[in-house]
C-alpha cells in the first residue's frame, strides 16, 4: 500500500515536473508551437521510462490566466506487459498545466496553479510477478532526477481529473476494478514526501471484482481532507457516499442499499493499521456508529477491535441484511418490531473464510416472534439480551430478560439461546401465566384442555428437536424442569373427560432424569378433588389423587404408549351404568406397552388394591368387603371386535371378609376368602370359602372357555370344581343359580302357566362337574348326611350323578337328571336306591311314593326299594302325569302289616288264617308306572303256612283293580279275590284262582314265564345301578 | 257211532283249537296303523321302522316333545316298550279291536284304551 501510495505520488510529481519543465522552456525559448512539442518529446525520456506519444503542445494564456501554461493534447503512455488488457498505460486527451515560476525559481516551491487531466484513460496492471505498467517513472535509482535533488514544497492549487475512466487489474488476487466517469477533485501540498491533500472524487460507477467480493456502486462520492506523512501515516476524514451500492460476499450484503460512510481516521501504512474515532456508517436509514483498531495484515486479513451502536433499527428490515445462510436457519421463523444494539463489539479477523466476533446488547420494543410450526406467535416481545454472534463458530445469545406473550399466555423467560445461526438451541427458564387453552395445538387434536396454570420451567433443548418433539411427541430429546399449578382444570380427549379445581403437575423430561431406565416424560399429578367421565356411563370421584408416571411414544395412539403410572388415592367414587364402587385408600398401578407385535396393539398390567370396598350393581347386587386386590392385565389385538378376544383380558381377584347380596336371595352370601385368577380362557378358584345362608362351601378349580361361551353361547364353558362343606342348603343354591344363561325366550311366560312360577332353569352352554363331599345337606325335606358324589350341569342338564348319601331312614343313592327346556316343560329322571329303608320313613321323606305305590303304606319294616322314573313337570313342579315312566323294585322280609282292617278283610275272605299276627315273611314287588296307571306285575307273598300272589293295578284317581291268588295253603281250596274300586270304599270279590301255577316252575305257562321275565328284568335293571 | 263220536270229539277239538287262537278280523288291517293317530287330546304316532311317540297336548307337550317308544303288532296283540332316559322299561301290551285307514282302537287286560282317529 505504502509502496503504490509512493507510486502514485512519484508519477503525479513526475508528470507535473515535466509539465513544468514544459512550461520553462515555453517560457525561455519557445516561440512556436512546434518547437514547443519538439522540445517535450526531447526531455520526456529523462522522466519517462515507457513510450510517450505526444499530439500538440501549446503555450494557454487564457484557460491559465493570469498564469501562463501549457496545454498538451493526447498524450499517451505505452507501456505494453503480457496479460494486461490494454497497451496504453495512461491515454490523456487534454493535459492543461500552469505554475507559478517566479515560485519556482526564487523560492524552490512549485506551484501548480492547474493541472487538468480530461477524458484520461488510465489502465493499472500488476502481473502475476508483482510488476505493474506503472513503473515507468524515473526515480533517483535510475534518474537524475533523484528525490534527494528533488526537494521543491509542491502546491497544488487545482487538480483536476475529469470524465475519466480508471481501470486497474491485478493477476495475482484476481481483481478487477473499474472506475467510471471519474471526476477527481485535489488540492494540497507535498513535500517531503509528506501530503496534505484535499481530495474529492465521483464516479458515476465504480465495480469492483474478486473472487469472494463482487462490489458495484453508482454515483459513487469520495472526500478525503487530511494529510499523508511521510507516505506512511494517514491522518484525516474520509467520507463516502453512493445511494446504490451492492456487495456480495460470496452472498448478497448490500443490494442496492444506501451507504454513507464517514471515517475520521488514523492510518499507518507501515504496519496498516488504523483508529476509527466516531466512525459511522449509515446503510439506508440505519446508523452504525464505530469506534476501534482496524488493522489490515500481510495476508490481506482485516483485524478489527470496534465499538459499534445503531439506532433503533426495524427488525424486518434487519433480517434483510442478514447472510443468506442466518437468513435460511431462521426459515422457520418471522420477525417483526424494534431492534436496537447498544454496546457493541466487533473484534476479529475479517477474511474470505473469517468473520469477527460480534458481541451487543440487544432490547427490542413490542417485537413479534413467529414460529411456524407453533399455533401462535409470540407478540409484546420485549428483549434485553446480550448477543454473541460468532459467525465462524457458534453464536449465542444471554437472555437477561425476555417479556411476552402467547396468545392469551404471558411469558417471562430468562437464559441462553445458543448456536443461532445452526441449531437453535435453549436453555431456558420461563415462568408464564397460562391459559391451557393456550396448549390446544401442542396437543393431538383429539385433546381438549382448559384451565389456568403458573408454570415454572426449566428447560434446555434444541429448536430443531422441539419442533420434531412436538410433531412425533417423542420427548426424550428435550430436557425439562417444570412445574404447573392450574386451577379448574379440565380435560377431554374423545370420550374422556376430567376435571379438578386445582390441580398441580411435576414435569421431567426425560424420565431417565427422574428414575433410571424410564424413558419419555415424568409427571406427578396431585389433586384434592378430581373427577373422570368415559362416555356417558362412567363416572369417578377421585379425592386425594396422586399420579406418578412415566409415558412415552404417545403420538399416534394410545396402543403405543408406554406408560407406568402409580396412583394412589384417599376415596374413589367410581360410577359405572348400574354399577357403583365406593373404594377407601385405593392404589393403582398402570403399566402398558405396545405389543412386540405389530397387530396386536397394546399390552397393559394393571394392580388395584384397596382397602374397604362398598360396590352395588342396582339393586341386583351389593358387594361390601374389608378388602380386595386385583392384578389384571390385558393384551390388546386389533384385529378383533368383541371385548375379550380383543383384549384377552388376566385378572387374579383376592377379595376377603366380604358380603355380597343378591336381589331375590334373603340370605346375605359371606365371603371370608375368595381367590380366583380369571383369563380370557380359564377362572381357576383357588382355595376360596363362601357361606351362603345356612350353607358354607369351600370351592376349588378350574372354568375355561369362558371367551368361547360368551362369544357364542353354542360353545360350552366347562368347569371342574370340588366343592366341600360342613352343610349346604340345597334350596339356597338352585335359587342362587337359577335361570343363569337361559335364552328369555325359555323363560317367557306362557298363557297355560301360572305367572308366579319361578321354576329353576338349568343354565345353557355350561358344561360344569363338582366334586361334593358334604357332611350334611337338605334338600326340600331331605336330610343328608356324608353327601358325596358328582354334579354336572351341562348344556341346560343338571345331573347328580350316583349321589350316596345317608340319613336316619336309609342308605341312599341316588342319580338324578334335572332338565329345563322350557319353564312349563321341565324333565325330571331320577334312579333312587334306598337300602335298608324303613317304608315308614320312607314314605315320610317321600310322600309321592304312596301316591305311587299306595299298597306300601299297608306295610312297616326293613326294605329295598330301586325305583327310576321320569317324568315332565309343570313350572310349578306339578307332574305331567301324561309323560309318567317308572319302573320300581321292593324286596321286604318280616313285614308288618299297619292296615290291619284291610288285611282282615281279605285274610278272612280268603280262609286264611294268620292267628291275629300280621306278618309278611317276604315282599318281592315290581311295579311300573305309565302316566296316571301303577302296575303291579303279579309277586308272591308269604304269611306263615300261606302264599299268595298278587297283582293288580292302581290309578292316580284312587281306583284300583287288584287280584289275590292262594297258592298254598294247608286247606285243600286255592281261592282268589278280586279287590276294585276306590282305595276308600273297596269292594271284595271271591273270583277263580289266577296265579295258582306261576311260582309252580313245572307247571308254568308261556305267560307265567313271560311274565317272571318280565319281572326279572326289571329288577335287574334297576339293581345294576346301584355301586 | 264210536267212530262218529270220534270224529265230533275231534271236529269239536279242532274248533275250540281255532278259537284258542288269536284271530284276525275283518275290523283289523295291521297294515292301517302306520301315521299319526288322536283320541282327544292323546297323540300317537307309529313309524314303520317299529318306533313310535305319544303326547298329550292337555299337558302341553307338542309332538316334538313327544315321548318314543317301540312297538310290535302280533295279530291283535300291540306291544309296546317304553324305554325311559334313566335305563328302564315300560312294557304294555293292548288287543287291537279296530285299526283301519281312519280309526283306531286298543285296549289293556283292564279294559283301558283309546279309540283314535287318524290325524290327516
């Protein structure tokens, strides 16, 4: 720079030397105007190193006046070099020169009273060496003209460069520079190689060329008034000024801006460096004030340290000076409102690839924030910050206070915002005032909420990482601190509402940060009073409510989720249709994942413990119970609709000390201790009691397909149950299960019915075997004791199966079939073993067998007795007497007779003679029974030296129809007797001996024969039952 | 005329051995009681592969809730086997007085039974 400076200076001196050698000898000896340019060319080399080409030389009187001068046309300088664009150094059209030579010759002191260069073409090349077209002025090394012998004071009292054009290229940056229409104005003295100039320059277009800086201004205004000392030291204002100027640093800057630049300077070209003292640039309206160091090093690196303010700025147009890279990053955003910076610093190097360090205060007024991807902008942004901007590395931004708005949400925030112009990224305390509402388009749009919150936040995350947190609702990106205070909360996401007067919410992001291994979000939720709806028929209280839990991957649906949630409460109130549950201390833990799986949604666990439980279903049933546990879990499959198959829900139920009562049983059913684990599949009992009114059982085993059975009652549920007991009241429980499963239409009542029927219906679609093993039962007016055996209830079908059991009139055993296809059409078989009966109590327990058999009733003693029978009943249990089937078997030894007066009767009819002892020896009946007609196939009864066989018939209207053969008898008559009408009024009838050969093998008839067959068979049968 | 005495004793065994003998009458076409028959309210039904069902609809029983039973029809001699679910029998037996194409009469050793007509 010093060197060019030199240069110039040595040129410009060389060329007024010559123009006043010129004038000299204008003065001494030219007369003509030939001799006169004669003589310049003769002296020119002596300055000159390159080719002059001269036109005319002329002595001026009246464009110098009153001094005499020179004016010379077209003057050029050739000075050709490789590589530059012209061979013409300098091209002046006009040069017009006048001095002072009495100056000159008295005092040593050149002045130049004018010097006019017009319509000077000037072509500055440097090669790629570092040489320049420019040398071509003798200095003292290779001229005479030394700077030593050259020590004239210089005055420049008009200088003059007009409509000139200046190009200068240099190989070695690769810059190309072009200066049109320059007018330069200067005036100033030199000597010494000190200058004090005054310098003004226009040019109607300057352009500038390199490769990172591309440079145009138009009308472009230059002014320098200072001094230059010892071609070192610059000293001075230079002022700039053009209202069109476009830079591009390798991206636009300035286009097209206005610039006014105004530099009080000191600059030293030694080691060209320089002060700024109240330096200001103004672009457009927008002042920057500058004060500082500026150094230019070797490597053409700018080194600044500056003090720089502005005015208020208007924060839109700022964002357009902005780099288009700073511009880019802050796509997503919009800015709007008053900027100011206040104590700024620039310090650093300025190079192709560096910028210096910005640091300033920034306050805006009422600015605006948009973010597009919030639902809202921030408004009344009022800012203090202290800005970082290091565009080589990261720059960062000190919040000291930043104040604003929300929509309806007042933000106070303080912190950091760093790395600005890559990644935003923000550490962050904000404090707000928050209407929830405010949250709406944070949320899915599914959620409602409402309320009003103080929150208190601490955070650190990145903008790009909040804006793809709040499009995936992935959260473990962002770092958080938070707490919310809301009051009258509410919430609702499609069928769900919840609601609190007050409600205070911990937020930590992530949930690693608050317990190892979660990942997501941790909130604690606390609440006095919280109330839930699901749809129209759930509603719950929850008083003291505190939630902890943890949730993650929540963006798209609830079957993603991953979720563990503790909560505990003081009451739950939970309301659901009919169901009511009233629940003390309740905890609730909820754990649920998405499925491995990808079409089976969500996997859920969930543990409810309570301690005093009161819950109803209507009036139908009302649970209370000290205390109930309940770990359940459900897996979620899509692909299904009903309830189970597309939850396949688990629960183990543990319920102790509880009542439950059920509408239409008086009695109250106590439950010390039920345990049962119930799946989709199976509900295994484990060891549980029950007391049921007057009974107590203990039930252990299994139920499975359960989801089958409800899907399609077609399908059956079985189970496998052991059911022991002390005692259990049989009546007790067929009305506790009466009815279970049936299909209405069984149960609708029929004209031919009594409505008031409630006859037990057998329950459909179960196939379920007990295990009894029963101390002692009652059934209607049975006493049982020891009862052991199986029930099955299977498809509608109840079956006690080879039931033995005793009590104090027999050993029993009994196998029983209890269908119900319909309420007026119920079946009813039994296959009943009495052994060792006493007929007396046995017509006691069962007082139907008299209507039966009413010949039993003449008897008294020990017996056998096998009956099967079935028979259809009414829905009041009435037999169908049209569907009557019955075979029975009596076998009795010793027999007494009770109806003594019938027995009369007939013994003395038939001469028989029993010495007042009514005895039977032995019995050996059997009888069956067809609708309303008993039969009494013919059977031998011995009494004493007598036997006789009897048969007959007797119908359920008391009518009978018997006969009585004498086989043997000590007198030689065999009569018979005839014995009809109604059991009440019977008559007696000698008639012909009937049966006289049947227990006589050798003298048997076929029928006699089919008929003991007969009889055999049915015995048989009947016996071959019996275990 | 002991030659002729032998000969009445023998024509007379002869008669009194045909009389012994079920008989079939005029009034008994065993080949009539296939089909469904009524005396009232008392349904039966005879199928010819011997099976059969009665119901009383007094009792409010249909034909579907009909109870089966076998049947054979040996001259005038109905026999029936009411086999009941808990694995017993009922045998009945009945004489046929009458049995064509419309009607249709039994009675028992009682002199219970039902006259039927055939059920269309």
């Amino acid at each position: 720079m010093k060197k060019a400076l030199k240069i110039i200076g040595i040129s410009l001196a060389s060329i007024i030397v010559l123009a006043i050698i010129a004038v000299v000898i204008a003065f001494s000896v030219v007369t003509s105007s030939n001799k006169l340019t004669n003589l310049v060319k003769k002296y020119v080399p002596e300055f000159v190193t390159c080719e002059v080409q001269l036109g005319k030389a002329d002595l001026t009187i009246f464009k110098t006046f009153p001094n005499i001068g020179v004016e010379i046309d077209n003057v050029a300088l050739i000075n050709p070099m490789q590589g530059s664009p012209s061979d013409t150094l300098a091209n002046i059209e006009k040069l017009i020169v006048s001095a002072d030579l009495k100056k000159f010759w008295k005092e040593d002191e050149i002045v130049v009273r004018k010097c006019v260069l017009e319509n000077a073409f000037v072509n500055l090349y440097t090669d790629e060496n570092g040489n320049s077209n420019l040398n071509v002025f003798k200095t003292s090394e290779d001229s005479d003209t030394t700077a030593s012998s050259f020590n004239y004071l210089v005055n420049l009292e008009e200088v003059k460069l007009k409509d000139s054009k200046v190009i200068y290229t240099d190989s070695r940056s690769a810059m190309k520079a072009n200066v049109e229409g320059l007018n330069l104005d200067v005036k100033g003295n030199f000597k010494d190689n000190d200058i004090d100039a005054i310098l003004a320059l226009n040019s109607e277009n300057v352009t500038l060329d390199m490769p990172s800086i591309v440079l145009n201004s138009k009308t472009l205004s230059l002014d320098f008034d200072g001094n230059v000392n010892g071609f070192n030291q610059i000293d001075g204002t230079l002022k700039l000024a053009t209202p069109d100027i476009c830079l591009n640093l390798g991206e636009d800057y300035l286009k097209n801006d206005a610039l006014n630049l105004t530099l009080p300077l000191h600059f030293c070209l030694d080691n060209m460096s320089g002060t700024l003292n109240k330096a200001q640039i103004a672009l457009n309206n927008y002042l920057i004030n500058l004060d500082g160091d500026v150094e230019i090093a070797d490597n053409s690196d700018i080194n600044m340290d500056l003090d720089l303010s502005t005015n208020t700025l208007i924060v839109e147009d700022v964002m357009t000076y902005l780099p288009q890279s700073v511009v880019e990053s802050l796509s997503d955003l919009e800015f709007a409102g008053k900027l100011s910076v206040t104590e700024a610093q620039v310090k650093g190097t300025f190079n192709d690839s560096l910028m210096p360090l910005i640091t300033a205060k920034v306050l805006t007024d009422k600015a605006s924030v948009n973010i597009s991807s919030l639902p809202y902008p921030f408004t009344d942004v009022d800012l203090e910050a202290l800005l970082d901007l290091n565009l080589n590395e990261k720059s960062n931004v000190e919040v000291s206070q930043l104040t604003a708005k929300f929509h309806d949400t007042k933000l106070n925030v303080s912190g950091f915002v760093n790395d600005l112009t890559d990644n935003l990224n923000f550490d962050l305390n904000a404090k707000a005032d928050l209407p929830m509402a405010d949250i709406k388009g944070f949320l899915p749009k599914n959620v409602k909420v409402q309320g009003r919150t103080d929150v208190n936040l601490d955070a650190k995350f990145t903008l790009d990482d909040l804006m793809k947190s709040l499009d995936d609702y992935n959260l473990n990106r962002l770092t958080a601190n938070g707490t919310l205070k809301i009051k009258n909360f509410a919430f609702d996401m499609d069928t769900i509402h919840a609601s609190a007067p007050k409600l205070d919410v911990d937020l930590i992001l992530p949930a690693s940060r608050k317990i190892k291994g979660r990942k997501g979000a941790y909130v604690a939720l606390a609440s006095g009073d919280l109330t839930a709806q699901v749809g129209k028929d759930m509603n719950a209280k929850l008083k003291g409510f505190a939630l902890n839990a943890t949730a993650d991957d929540f963006a798209d649906a609830v079957e993603k989720i991953n979720l563990n949630a503790d909560l505990n409460l003081s009451q739950l109130d939970f309301v659901y249709d009919t169901i009511k549950v009233n629940a003390n201390s309740p905890a609730i833990t909820l754990v649920t994942t998405p499925s491995k799986q990808k079409s089976k949604g969500l996997d859920a666990r969930v543990i409810f413990n309570s301690k005093q439980l009161d819950g109803n279903m209507g009036k139908a049933y009302l649970l209370n119970t000290e205390s109930l546990k309940v770990t359940a879990a459900a897996h979620q499959n899509k692909n299904k609709e009903d309830f189970l198959n597309k939850w396949n829900p688990e629960a183990d139920f543990s319920l102790k000390n509880a009542e439950v009562q059920v509408d239409g049983i008086a009695e109250t059913i106590y439950i010390p201790n039920i345990d049962f684990l119930f799946d989709s599949h199976e509900l295994g009992f484990k060891k549980s009691t029950i007391k049921i009114g007057q009974s107590d059982m203990s039930l252990e085993g299994n139920v499975v397909g359960i989801k089958e059975w409800i899907a399609d009652n077609n399908n059956l549920m079985k189970g496998e149950m052991q059911l022991t007991s002390n005692f259990i009241n049989l009546n007790e429980i067929m009305d506790l299960t009466s009815g279970l499963g049936s299909d209405p239409d069984t149960l609708a009542v029929q004209e031919t019915e009594n409505k008031e029927d409630n006859p037990f219906i057998v329950p459909k679609g179960i196939d379920f075997y007990f295990g009894i093993k029963t101390k002692k039962a009652i059934y209607d007016n049975f006493d049982l004791n020891n009862l052991g055996g199986q029930m099955t209830v299977k498809d509608g079908t109840l079956v006690l199966q080879e039931i033995g059991f005793t009590n104090k009139a027999a050993e029993m055993q009994l196998t029983a079939m209890y269908r119900s296809p319909r309420k007026n059409h119920l079946f009813l078989g039994m296959d009943f073993h009495l052994l060792n009966v006493k007929i007396n109590d046995l017509l006691t327990m069962i007082p139907y067998i008299d209507t039966v058999v009413p010949m039993l009733h003449t008897f008294d003693g020990e017996a056998e007795f096998h009956i099967a029978a079935e028979t259809y009943l009414k829905s009041n249990y009435q037999p169908k007497v049209s569907t009557m089937r019955a075979a029975a078997d009596i076998e009795g030894q010793n027999l007494t007779v009770r109806d003594i007066t019938t027995m009369t009767k007939i013994t003395d009819m038939l001469d028989v003679s029993v010495n007042g002892e009514y005895k039977i020896d032995s019995l050996d009946v059997q009888l069956t029974v067809f609708k309303d007609q008993v039969d009494l196939y013919p059977f031998l009864i011995s009494i004493g030296k007598y036997k006789a066989v009897a048969s007959g018939r007797q119908n359920l209207d008391q009518t009978c129809s018997y006969h009585i053969s004498v086989t043997d008898s000590p007198l030689p008559t065999r009569l018979g007797l005839d014995i009809t009408g109604n059991l009440n009024n019977l008559k007696f009838s000698l008639a012909p001996c009937k049966y006289k050969n049947l227990y006589r093998p050798e003298r048997r008839s076929d029928t006699d024969n089919m008929t003991l067959e007969i009889k055999k068979k049915i015995a048989d049968s009947l016996k071959d039952n019996v275990l | 005329m002991k030659k002729y005495l032998s000969i009445i004793i023998g024509c007379l065994m002869l008669a009194f051995a045909t009389s012994c003998d079920p008989v079939e009458t005029n009034d008994v076409d065993p080949n009539q009681i296939f089909g469904k028959w009524h005396d009232g309210t008392v349904y039966e039904r005879y199928d010819a592969d011997g099976t059969g069902a009665t119901w009383d609809t007094a009792d409010d029983v249909t034909e579907e809730e009909a109870q089966t039973f076998s049947w054979s029809l040996n001259g005038t001699r109905l026999a029936q086997e009411h086999h009941g679910e808990m694995s017993f029998v009922v045998y009945k037996e009945y004489n046929v007085t009458k049995l064509d194409a419309y009607s249709f009469s039994y009675e028992d050793d009682y002199g219970f039974g039902y006259s039927f007509v055939r059920v269309n």
